[in-house]
C-alpha cells in the first residue's frame, strides 16, 4: 500500500475516532472512559496477537520491569487524552495537543538533556504557542476542570514520548514490536482499574476529576454498544496506519497529514460538537488554528532539514 493510502486512511481513522469518542462520552453519556480504553486495548491486543500467530508480525518484547513501566504510563496517558476529549470541547483539546512538542523540550531541559534548537526552530514553536493562545482565548467551552486536565494530558504525553522512545531504542523495537509487547499489560492494568473506578468504587472518580456514576448503574442502549464497537474498530485501523506511514513516508509528509488531522478536527468537532460562538469569535479562533498550525508545520518541516543536513 502506497504513502498516500496509508496517509488517507491514518486521516480518516485518527479523525474518526476523536469524533466517536466525544459522540459516546458527551452525547450517548457513556463516561465509562477506563471500560472504553480496556475495551480498545483487548481488541488491539488481540489482533497484534493474531499477527504474530500469523508470522507477519516478529515478537519482541522490552524487559518485564521495562514493559510494564511504559505500560502503566500508557494507560495514564490515553486516560488522561481522553478525558480531555470529554471535559473539553474537540477544538480546545485539539489545539492543547500543539503543545506537547514545546512541552518535551521543556521537560528534557528540565530532566538535563541539553540539546541545541536554531533561532528559526524557536520562532517557529513561538508562532504555535501564539496560535494556541489565540485559539483558546476564543472557546467558549474553556473550563477549571477541563484546563487542568488537558495540562496534565499534554504535559504526561510529553513524557510518556520521551520515555517510550528512550525504551524503545534502548532494546530495539520498532513501532510496532513495542505496541504488541505493551498492549497485553495494558489491558490487563485496564480491567483492574475499571473494576476498581467503575464498578466496585466509582465514587474514588471524583478524585481524579473523572466523571462520577457506576458501570452497573449506566443504563446501555443498543446504540451505545454499536458506538464502542466501533471506536474499538477505528483504533486498530489507526495504529495499523500509522505504522503503515511512518514506514513508507517521510518526516514531512508525516507532519503534513498531522496538521491536517487538526484541521479536520478542530472544523469537524465545531460543527458536530462544540458550542456555537458569534461569527467574529469564529474567525478568531479559525486564525488562532491557522497560526498554530503553520508554527508546527514549520517546526517539522525544519527538523527534517537538519535531520538530512546531519545524516549527510
């Protein structure tokens, strides 16, 4: 399958399932976010079991402690987008995730990784914040509750990235070897805790800004189990994508489909979803995106320059 299959479909999927998910938490109210995410990561789990059983996948796995250490993390993390996703609307969760590039670097600098940036990638990653800001300042959706959650999302996915990249070079997986190797430990740490959070102690949810209520209390329509089947549909689609993509395509075609996931997204998630603004406001937020957008984009476009610069 070509760049450009891959591409579209890896567009598709990752677009469709941020829709999915804000259609089964904010509109069929199925705030069950760790029953979904365990739900999501047996069917992933299972098909890359089934891959390996077929031979078109090699196994290799990261060493026990190491795997379910990233495991944990992993868990933590898409919990956290996630609840992002519902506590937020589409577009200001969208345009938090621009910050995760910014927010690595700062964490790396923290953590005492020194690594030297041009002035032109600095500009560039200023021209995203400043798009951010503009974005956000124009949602009327912005919330306490929703603002601390997209902040720990954004800033424990930088993390999450650092760390799983570190490991996955450390012992030599590629993408795909390191998902198969986490995804069983995932959802096993996933069934625990929606256990725990949805049906023995739901009420401990409030703790960590989740929406309170009980699984066995939830009263689940046919519609909802059609919806969850389908965003657990979608995830395999887009992980099998974006491996397909990131091994058949360039660094920049990679952050092309990227900026335009958020664009999608963010136009999508406004008519679907999020509150109606006046039209000015629109246009401001639209600008916002655009600006954001260009930073990233800009910012990729130039780490692919040095990145040829330096294997040449």
């Amino acid at each position: 399958m070509s760049a450009l299959r891959f591409g579209t479909l890896n567009l598709i999927a990752s677009v469709s399932i941020i829709l999915v998910n804000k259609q089964i938490v904010s509109v069929r109210n199925f705030h069950f976010i760790l029953t979904l995410l365990t739900l999501n990561f047996l069917t992933t789990s299972g098909f890359l079991i089934f891959l390996v059983s077929c031979g078109w996948l090699k196994e290799k796995h990261l060493p026990p402690r190491d795997r379910w250490l990233v495991s944990l993390m992993a868990v933590l993390t898409v919990l956290l987008n996630n609840a992002n996703v519902e506590a937020n609307s589409v577009g200001f969760y969208q345009i938090t995730k621009l910050l995760i590039i910014p927010s690595v670097i700062m964490i790396e600098k923290i953590g005492g990784t020194h690594r030297s940036y041009s002035p032109r990638i600095i500009c560039s990653l200023m021209v995203a914040s400043l798009g951010v800001g503009i974005a956000t300042m124009s949602d009327f959706e912005v919330n306490l509750r929703g603002s601390i959650l997209a902040c720990l999302s954004v800033l424990l996915t930088a993390r999450y990235q650092i760390w799983q990249s570190a490991k996955q070079h450390e012992h030599g997986l590629d993408p795909m070897q390191i998902t198969h190797s986490v995804s069983l430990p995932q959802a096993q740490i996933g069934i625990v805790s929606s256990l725990v959070l949805d049906v023995w102690q739901p009420d401990l949810k409030s703790w960590l800004l989740l929406r309170s209520g009980g699984l066995l209390e939830h009263d689940i329509h046919g519609t909802d189990v059609c919806w969850i089947i389908a965003c657990c549909f979608i995830a395999v689609v887009m992980n099998l994508s974006t491996y397909g993509i990131l091994g058949c395509s360039s660094p920049v075609t990679y952050q092309v489909i990227g900026q335009l996931k958020t664009c999608f997204i963010v136009g999508l998630g406004y008519v679907f979803f999020d509150v109606k603004v006046p039209p000015m406001w629109l246009i401001v937020r639209f600008v916002g995106v655009g600006i954001a957008v260009v930073g990233i984009f800009a910012y990729g476009l130039l780490k692919a320059q040095e990145q040829k610069k330096r294997t040449s």
